[in-house]
C-alpha cells in the first residue's frame, strides 16, 4: 500500500500545477479568487519544498544505512538568504515553474519578491556557512548544519536623515514555508545549578562529579532542506533550535493565585532564541549569548550522540563516525560539554575521553582582531555553567602539565597558552580552548593562515608544531553567485561551453579565454554588464530616490561597515575626486570618467564611529547628486538595508569593487571572490583573499595599492608621536571641516581618530596609494575599452579555484577525512 500511494516526485508542469492548487486550496485555505503574490509565493514554496522532502528523507534513509561519518558544520549564523528560487535552480524546475506561475496569473519575479531573506547571520562567517551547505549538498557529502532558529535576524536598517535606524526583522510574520517543526525532536537543556559528588554507582565508595542544573528549557528543532545542484542531487540538512519553556511549571506560584508569576521562567525561556547578536568581529561578552551557545551545543550534541548510539558501536569510534566543525569559536563549549558527557555521563576515563573529543573537532578561525576574540568573564562562567568550568579548569591542568614538560620554567609561554587569562576579571580564552581541544586548526585564506600561526597563535604553535595549523581558502557557490545572481551572464558562459557543468566544476571557466577575439562574445559580455547596471539603477531609485546612469563607472564597497575595512578612505576618496571636480574649468571636468561610488552595509548598532561614516556617507551624496557643476560626472549613493537579496542585484552590476582593508585585518573576504565572478575587477590592499585573486587571475588584473601587511607594525609604529597627513588628504579634512558636507562636529572623531589618535588603519600612509590606484582605473576605463572587457573576462575565466566545492573537497579531505556519498 506504501509504495502504491508513496508520494510521486514533480517531474511536469502539471505536476507542479495539481500541488500547486492543492496547497492553495488545502494548506492555505484559500482559492482560486483571493490567491494574491504572497499566497502564490507560499503554495510554490510548499510545492516546491514537498518535492525536496522526498529526496530529503531518501538522502537521508541512504546516509543512515550506509553508516558512513557525518559532518556537523557548526555555525552560530546561516546567512541563507532567499530559499525558493535558489531550490528552482537547484532542482533544474526554474524554467518549467516559471511557465506554470506564468499560466496561473503570476509573474515568478514578483513571487520571489514575496519572499522574506533568511537573514539569521552578520556577514562573512554566516554567509560563508550557507555557501558550504550547498556544496555538501551537490558534492554528496553526508554533513548537516545545526544552529539557532533565531526569531529576529539581523535588524533591518533603514536611513533617517543620513543616520542608521535599526529596526527588528520578523522574519517569521507569514509563517515560513521552508522549515519543518520536528516536534517529536526535543532536547532538555539545563543552566546554573550547581556540582554534586555522587558514588559512581549505588553503594560504591568512589566518588563521581555530576552537574544538577538550576533551570531547565526545552530545544525544539526545525528542519530545512538544503537542496544540492543537480536534477537528482541529494537533499541534506540545516537543522536550527528553538527555545521552549518545559511543562514542569510553578504549581506553589500557581495555586496561591500567581497566574503570572507562575509562567514567568517559561517566558524566559524563549528569550534565549529570540535574537541575533548584532556584532561583526566584536566581542562584547554578554551572559546571553554565553546562554545561547551553550542551549544549541548541548541539544545539537545530544542529537549528534543520540544518532551515534543507534549504531551501537563503542565510543572509540565516535570519531570515525562523527565530525564536528566549529565555525570560530562560538561553538567551542563543543569540547567541554562532549568530555562532560563522556566522562560523567558516560563513565569513560577521562583520558579516553578527551582523546574521543580532539579526534572529533575541528576548529576554523575567522578573524586576528584582538576585540573580536571570545573570553567569558569566570564569574559569568561559573554562575551559568559550573561544572563546565571545572572541566575546562581540569583540561588546562593537564594541558598546562604537558607544557611545563616540554618548556621547564617558560612562564611567559604558560600564561600565553593557558585557557585562562588571569586579567581582573579572570576570563576563560574561548580561541585557546578552540585550539587545545581539536586536532586541526584552519585560517580562511593563505595569508590568514599564515597570520595566525605568527600572532594570536604563535605560543600555541610551539607547543602544538606547524602542523596542527592550516589553510583552506574561503569558497562561494557559483550557483548561487553566477547563475541565480546573474542568469544573463550564465546564458551566456552556457552557450559558449556547451552547457551548464561549469556550474558544478568551476576550473572549466578557464575555456572561455579561448573566446577573447570573438568580438560578438564581447559585445554580448557588455550587453550583459549594461543589464545588471541599469536593473541596479532601478533598485537605487526604489530605495533612495537617486537617478543613477547605467553608463557611469559603477564602483562599488558593501560590506559591515567598520573602520578596518576602511569605508572611511573610500568616501574620503570621493569627497577628493569632488573638491578636483570642483576645482577645474568645465572643459577639464570633461576630461574625468563620469562614475557613481555605491555604498551598503550595516554598523552594529553600538558602534559608534562605523555610524559616523554611513552618515559622512549620506551627507556626501546629497552634496554631490545635487551640485550641477559636478554631478554628471560624480555621483554617490547609499543603499539601505544590505542583505543576500540585495547583493544578488548589487554585486554583478559593479565595473569596480572595493576590497581595501588594512593589509592583514581582512581575514579572507568573500565578496571579492563574487564580484570578479560576476564579471567586475577589484581595487584592493594584498589582504585576505584578494592575495590569491590576484595570484589566480593574474596581478594585472587587480588595481593593488597599500603598505604590505608585513610593514603595517612599522607604520603603525611611526605614527606613535606624530601622524602625518598628505596634503590630498588635508584638502579632503579640510573640505569637512569646513562644513561642507553639513555639520563638521559631527565627522570630528572620525578626522580625529586619524589625525590625532595615532591612525590605527593607516588611512594616511595609503591614502595616496588609493588615489594612484583610482587614477589607473579611470585611465583603463576611459581608454580602450576592449582591454577593460578582455581584462574582465580573463578573470572570470581563472575563477575557477574559488569555488565552494573546491573548499569544502578540502576539508572533506584534509580535516574530516570523509568522502561523497554516491547518489
Ligand atoms: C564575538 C563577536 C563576533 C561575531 C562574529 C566575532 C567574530 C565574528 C565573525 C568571525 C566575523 C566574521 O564574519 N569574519 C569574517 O569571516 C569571513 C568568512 O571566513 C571572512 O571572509 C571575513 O574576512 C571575516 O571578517
């Protein structure tokens, strides 16, 4: 009977048609006379996400069977983005739903519109996870993700008078058709507390630590499907936790009459889901964060176990069956809680035990910021985790032992390498954990990579070796970022390779600089690039009333605002491109290459001077889109609320992207690696990835500029007594000052921060440097505008190594020594 009635897969548009009334008249309760865009949307994604349940719960079944090791990608953000249009694509039913929709009534545009971004990350790390995703689906490996259903994601930003204003994103408001409730799935997580010595066992005289928790909340799992690329890819998933109060409930509190009190812990309860934090590469160490890492590693631990125990093998080869990667450090209680499970709960000794958790983990680092490295106060510590505490104090211990052995009497590396800072408050070292208790450690990029093993990890390398430290270079999903981002760009790179395969074997781009002559290939290169600029002038009138001119050199930054990446130097840029603007005949302005500067990217909310600069931002716009003398050749915009949706639009209209962090603060980027794929060049610092851009596309592709990273101490250094500024940057300073852009109070700590507190980000020692680079763009641009295309395409062509797939093979390979499945 279950076979006969087994649900049929969506092979036809009638297939997708019948589910689709179906789900409108069934799931939504609607019909055919008030199915409006939003009901449309829904009944396609429930139509859509039945089709990737069948082949989630094959995968899955195949997976279970086979008993192979599974990857868990541990990450704290999944910045998804839009599901529906991405599952069409992946699926290969774009083409056939878009007609359905068509016959229907609807436009599939306007439908994908509907759709709310999943934006439950900040940036880079959440994006990067999301990426990865995809790849382990169409790579058919078996990992799944686990993080936090948030409620709200990352606020939305909308522009007020040129400030940023924050509004919460309720990204739940039509329900989301893309998760599924696992009620069934529930896992007790306690807090606080306190540490009790037990027997061992009933009437033993050995004596055994136990934690009994204070508080007690319940996480509940949602289930989304991660479709792989492919007609008949495999299915895996994201699996993210909800906090729920358990039923067990103040009945003292309730029978003497309060109600309210009586629910109040259940209440809080929820509060631990409730929120994103709002920081980028900012460590601002608040007991609630603390709280959320703790619920989604123990429940995604308990979920992970509970699967290894219905294999029914012994525990020494939990490692074989299981990887855990920590996406930064923000899972790290991984590696105390498994030893606590182990050696508490478990009964193992607790070297056993600790050997199990370092073969299991593995830790990647994203960032060498000092301010954004995890430490948890002790006290905080104590209070919510107490017998995590001891156990991290015991694995130090032992730890710390070994050291003194092999380095006798260096105290300075003992303190350096120790898990605990013995600063005032003492603070557990989350990075230091991280690295003690996995067995390889891994930047994002080469650079990176190396910059680790040199500075905040420099002691541990001693005691470690070199070899416990790596690389993987970041990677995007060209599904995502070519042929959803930039379906014209795809068509074309498909008719001249003969195919879609590129799309999941990166390196053959390589053939298309066989087509560099092919003038109609060129023109049609251009055409492409005409598109996406002007369907990004139209989303710039939309958001902020700006014309802009598809016609003007698109140069363009979006990425968190923060004074490491430097926004600041780019509008100080523009304000000097204005003040020469202003300053010549109108004969000579003729002689500028007309462009528009396009900036977004959100400032964490308590970030005071990264406010600053969207503000100078907004206010130089409206000074230059207004001055008639210069604005048709100059222009500026900021577009608010920067998220996955909008890069989609944002980033293959760019001729030039800017990527200009101070040498070695940019861990890798990933949006360089977008923008050259979607046909742009970049300007940028070596920094992060866009070294091996650079390396890969060829250095004449990339307008470099800017102290090296090796020289970034000296400068800094130089700057102890004295900064000096260059004369274009005075005029700039000046130009402000002087009101020009509006109230110069309000830019004073910005100016300030460089010209009297010692320039941190070297803005003055490279601001020439950036000029000279903007000059040659201009020059390249202007001229022969052949060479500007064949440049373009060149790089697309060496693109190939920045893959997604080519990342996560490495892994698969280097840290969790696991292989694809076979469909
Ligand atoms: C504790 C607060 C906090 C929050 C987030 C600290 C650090 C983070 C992230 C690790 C910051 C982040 O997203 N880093 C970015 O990771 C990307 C993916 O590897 C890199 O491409 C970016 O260069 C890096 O800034």
């Amino acid at each position: 009977i279950w076979k006969k009635f087994a649900r049929k897969d969506i092979k036809t548009k009638e297939d997708f048609e019948k589910d689709f009334v179906n789900h409108v008249e069934t799931s939504l309760a609607r019909s055919m006379y008030n199915c409006d865009n939003l009901a449309a949307y829904q009944a396609s994604s429930l139509a859509i996400r039945d089709k990737l349940i069948i082949k989630w719960n094959q995968t899955q079944q195949t997976q279970t069977m086979l008993d192979q090791k599974r990857v868990y990608y541990m990450s704290f953000e999944f910045l998804m983005g839009r599901a529906m249009d991405n599952a069409m694509i992946n699926t290969g039913l774009r083409t056939p739903i878009k007609e359905s929709v068509s016959e229907l009534g609807f436009s599939l545009e306007d439908l994908i519109e509907e759709e709310p971004d999943i934006s439950i990350g900040n940036g880079g790390l959440g994006r990067l996870a999301a990426c990865y995703l995809d790849s382990f689906a169409t790579l058919n490996y078996a990992a799944w993700g686990y993080g936090i259903r948030y409620e709200y994601g990352i606020f939305s930003q909308k522009i007020v008078n040129g400030y940023q204003v924050e509004y919460p994103d309720y990204w739940l408001t039509y329900s989301n058709p893309w998760e599924i409730v696992r009620t069934e799935i529930q896992y007790p997580v306690d807090f606080y507390g306190y540490v009790e010595e037990v027997p061992v066992y009933e009437g033993a005289t050995e004596k055994k630590k136990v934690w009994v928790g204070g508080e007690r909340v319940l996480a509940l799992a949602y289930d989304f499907p991660v479709p792989g690329y492919g007609a008949d890819a495999n299915v895996n998933n994201l699996r993210l936790w909800s906090a729920r109060p358990t039923h067990e409930f103040d009945f003292a509190k309730f029978n003497s009459g309060e109600y309210q009190n009586s629910v109040e812990a259940q209440q809080r309860a929820e509060s631990i889901t409730a929120v994103l934090y709002p920081n980028d590469n900012f460590d601002a160490g608040k007991e609630l964060r603390l709280k959320q890492q703790y619920f989604w590693v123990a429940a995604s631990l308990h979920d992970i176990i509970r699967r290894f125990k219905k294999s029914k093998r012994p525990w020494r080869e939990f490692p074989d069956q299981v990887a855990i990667q920590l996406n930064d450090t923000h899972p790290t209680l991984c590696i105390p809680e498994l030893q606590r499970v182990l050696v508490d709960l478990e009964g193992l000794s607790w070297d056993e035990a600790w050997k199990i958790v370092v073969r299991t983990v593995g830790y990647t680092n994203h960032t060498v910021m000092q301010e954004a490295l995890e430490k948890w106060p002790l006290t905080i510590f104590q209070k919510l985790l107490p017998r995590h505490l001891e156990i991290i104090y015991d694995i130090n211990f032992y730890f710390l032992q070994s050291v003194s052995k092999k380095f006798p009497g260096d105290n300075n590396l003992m303190t350096s390498v120790s898990i605990i800072e013995e600063s005032n408050p003492k603070q557990v070292k989350m990075a230091n954990l991280a690295v003690i208790g996995s067995h390889y450690v891994n930047g994002v990029a080469a650079l990176h990579s190396d910059l680790i093993k040199l500075t905040i990890f420099k002691d541990l390398v001693k005691v470690f070796g070199g070899d416990k430290f790596g690389n993987v270079t970041n990677g995007i999903t060209p599904r995502r970022w070519l042929k959803q981002a930039n379906p014209k760009l795809a068509e074309l790179i498909s008719s001249k390779l003969g195919g879609d395969e590129y799309l999941s074997d990166l390196n053959l781009l390589k053939n298309l600089e066989k087509y560099l002559e092919d003038k109609e290939f060129k023109s049609k290169w251009q055409e492409v690039k005409t598109f996406n600029k002007t369907r990004l002038s139209k989303l710039v009138k939309d958001l902020t009333g700006y014309e802009i001119d598809p016609t003007f050199l698109f140069d363009i930054q979006v990425k968190r605002i923060h004074e490491y990446k430097r926004q600041q130097m780019n509008i100080f840029g523009v304000i000097y491109r204005y003040l020469q603007l202003k300053s010549c005949s109108p004969e000579e302005r003729k002689k500028f290459q007309p462009k528009v500067s396009i900036f977004a990217g959100k400032a964490a909310p308590g970030y005071y001077m990264a406010k600053r600069i969207i503000k100078l931002i907004n206010n130089v716009s409206q000074v230059l889109n207004n001055d008639p003398e210069t604005r048709e050749y100059l222009q500026c915009v900021f577009i608010p609320d920067y998220n996955v949706s909008k890069a989609e639009i944002i980033i293959p209209a760019s001729d030039i992207s800017e990527h200009i962090s101070t040498a070695g603060t940019e861990a890798s980027g990933t949006s360089n690696m977008k923008f050259v794929l979607n046909a742009g060049l970049l300007i940028g610092t070596l920094d992060g990835a866009t070294v091996e851009i650079a390396r890969e596309i060829g250095e004449e592709n990339v307008f470099l500029f800017g102290h090296l990273s090796e020289n970034v101490d000296k400068v800094r250094a130089s700057h102890l007594f004295d900064v000096k500024l260059p004369s274009s940057l005075e005029t700039v300073f000046q130009a402000i000052d002087g009101d020009v852009f509006g109230d110069s109070h309000e830019f004073k700590p910005l100016l300030d921060s460089i010209r009297h507190h010692s320039d941190f980000y070297i803005v003055s020692d490279d601001f020439n440097s950036y000029l000279e680079a903007q000059r040659l763009i201009d020059e390249t641009f202007k001229g022969d505008h052949d060479i500007w295309i064949r440049k373009c395409i060149t790089s697309v062509a060496n693109m190939g190594f920045f893959s997604s797939d080519r990342a996560v093979e490495e892994y698969a390979e280097m840290i969790w020594n696991i292989e694809p499945l076979s469909k």
